[in-house]
C-alpha cells in the first residue's frame, strides 16, 4: 500500500443492502503488474468488492479510482455527482470480468464468443478481431476448439473461453469472481494454469478465490476478510504464516487442518 501511483485504488470504501453493511470501510491499492487475491469466508464482502470496482454495483460512501480517475461520479467541490450510464460503460472497459459461471452466447461458437466484443463494442475490424481471438484461443490452450459451441465444451474449457473473452477486449486489469467454483475438481487445474500464465505476463488482477495453494503460489498481495472488512492484508508469505489478527489466524490455522 505504499505505491505513490497505484493503478486501483479503493478509500474507505462502504456498501450496504438495507441494514446489511456488506462492506465497512474497505480501502486497497494494486499497482500495475501485481496479483492480488481475495480470500475470506463466504459472505466476507469479497465478490461485492469486485462488482463495485467493475461498476456492477453502487457504492454508499467512500472512492474508487483507476489509474487517478474518480470512477463512476464527477466530483464538484465536497458534492459527487453519478455518471451516466455512458459513461460508467467507457470507463468499465478498463477492465476484463471473469465470472463464477461462464455466460457464453449459447449459439456462438467459442471464437465468435470471443471476437463478439471487439466487433459491435469497441468496433474493430472483424479481420483483426478474428485473428486475435485465435491468438487468445490459443494462449488459453483451445486453439483446436474454436469452432465448437459451447455445449460442447467442459466446464473448464468454457470458462477458458470466458477468460479469452475478457482478454480480446484489452483490458488493462482482470477481475476473477471465483472463476473456479461452478468447475468439477478436476477441471480446476486447466483454469488455474491459464491464470498463472497471466500472471507471468505481467497482468494487473484481482482475484476472489477459494483456491488457497494458487493464492499462495501466485499473488503478490493477499486481503483476507472478514464481516466487510479487510483483517489481514501483506504478502502470502505474511497473511498464510506469520497472520497478526486474531480472525486471521484462526482462519489460517483452519487450513493447516
């Protein structure tokens, strides 16, 4: 948290449905190129963060910002005003979403899934879309699926396709929302892998997951929370051995079993 110009930054962040306060003064920074992952007990606040940050959800009180920009309000002096709509959507773009369930087009195939953003939304050639998204079928090991629907496919192979999806629309930071929980164990592996290559790239990502060992073995950062607040944040090595809150090292020592 001590980047002087971190590419997300998250301030004192609230949400609340009803009474409910869902998040209670959450406040994260990412820098460029870094891995941070969510873990936590269901019901911590954690997908709830992703969506707000994606503009999926309102906030109540507090800020997110991108790469400096105030994201979804214009502030005039101590009063913020919502965007609209439109605007909320170009600034949406900065960011790749990876959900819990794949939501292909049904009556697409896995290529036209993936170039279906860069031709209607962003209205590049379908020429330059098209062999992008092979490129990117190929970078998620689906190169010889591109033209299969996806009833075909696995689970795991759906969801890399939702993962080449993201990607085609260039975006400057991922958002992964359980990307492996709707998978059968021994398709998890295959998603992980693609992730970890991600990550060996270079790209900036958020990561809500359930998946301890990957959270070690590929985050830069981990947030654990807990009742929608952050109760541990530093490095895995830091957060899985050495955790200083008493909810996160009673979290922790639940994993060691």
């Amino acid at each position: 948290m001590t980047d002087e110009n971190p590419m997300l930054q998250i301030i004192d962040l609230h949400k609340a449905y009803g009474d409910h306060e869902v998040l209670n003064g959450v406040s994260l920074e990412v820098t460029e190129g870094e891995v941070l992952c969510l873990i936590g007990p269901s019901g911590s606040g954690k997908s709830t963060l992703l969506r707000c940050v994606n503009q999926l959800e309102g906030i109540d009180d507090g800020e997110i910002r991108f790469a400096g920009t105030l994201m979804g309000y214009t502030r005039k002096g101590d009063r913020f005003f919502e965007l609209s709509e439109g605007r909320k959507a170009a600034q949406r773009r900065s960011f790749g979403m990876v959900f819990q369930n794949f939501n292909l087009f049904p009556h697409m195939t896995a290529l036209e899934n993936v170039t279906e953003g860069p031709v209607h939304v962003q209205h590049r050639r379908r020429g330059t879309a098209v062999a992008e998204g092979r490129a990117l079928l190929e970078t998620v090991g689906l190169a010889d699926k591109r033209d299969f629907y996806p009833s075909q496919l696995s689970g795991g192979q759906q969801q890399r396709v939702a993962i080449a999806r993201a990607l085609a629309m260039r975006p400057r930071m991922m958002l992964f929302d359980e990307p492996t929980s709707a998978l059968d164990p021994e398709l998890v592996g295959e998603v992980l892998e693609v992730m970890r290559g991600l990550a060996r790239e270079g790209m900036t990502m958020m990561i809500v997951t359930h998946e301890m060992a990957f959270a070690r073995d590929v985050a830069d950062k981990v947030a654990l929370m807990d009742g929608g607040r952050i109760v541990e944040y530093g490095s895995p090595e830091q957060v899985f051995l050495h955790p200083a809150h008493p909810r996160a090292q009673a979290f922790v020592s639940v994993l060691r079993g």
